[in-house]
C-alpha cells in the first residue's frame, strides 16, 4: 500500500464520498483517514475486512494450539474419533 495515496484528510473524505467508497470497494484498497495531521481511522472494502477478520480468527487458533501443544493438552486420533462417536450416537438418540 502506497501511503502517498492511501493517505486522506477527513475534509477530502467529506467531500468525495461516493468516489473514495466506490474506489475501495472496486479496487479493494484501503484508506488511512486524518484529523489534525494524525491518522484516526482506517477505510477498507467489506471483503477485506472479513477476509482479515477470519485471517485473525485462524491465527488465533494456531497460537490456541500451539500453546496446548507445548501444556501436552492433546488427544490421539483414536481418542478424537471415539469422542465423535460417542457424540453422534448421542445426537441421533435425542432425536428420534
């Protein structure tokens, strides 16, 4: 991202609304907002915002992982399935 560009004042955001959404949304950029010289807020396409969010979301899980790992919070794979087993059967005897 080129912050030469990526970079608006509040006042051009005002005044070029429709143009600065269409704009990220068509070519999914996104947009550093300031107030008074300092940047304040971040504009950016729908897609992308999602997009980062599950990003985030799976990094988290990694890290979640990885830290049961190293505390040996682990099941085997056997163990996995049997807890899936035990589950289904469960399941399919409170609904009939």
């Amino acid at each position: 991202m080129k912050l030469s560009i990526a970079v608006k004042p509040i006042s051009y955001l005002k005044a070029h609304a429709s143009e600065l959404i269409r704009d990220i949304t068509t070519n999914r950029r996104t947009l550093v907002v300031t107030h008074n010289g300092e940047a304040k807020v971040v504009v950016q396409d729908i897609r992308s915002y999602e997009r980062m969010q599950e990003t985030l979301a799976l990094l988290k899980l990694l890290t979640m992982s990885k830290q049961n790992i190293k505390r040996g919070q682990t099941k085997t794979m056997a163990e996995v399935f049997e807890s899936l087993n035990t589950r289904i059967a469960a399941f399919k005897d409170e609904t009939v």
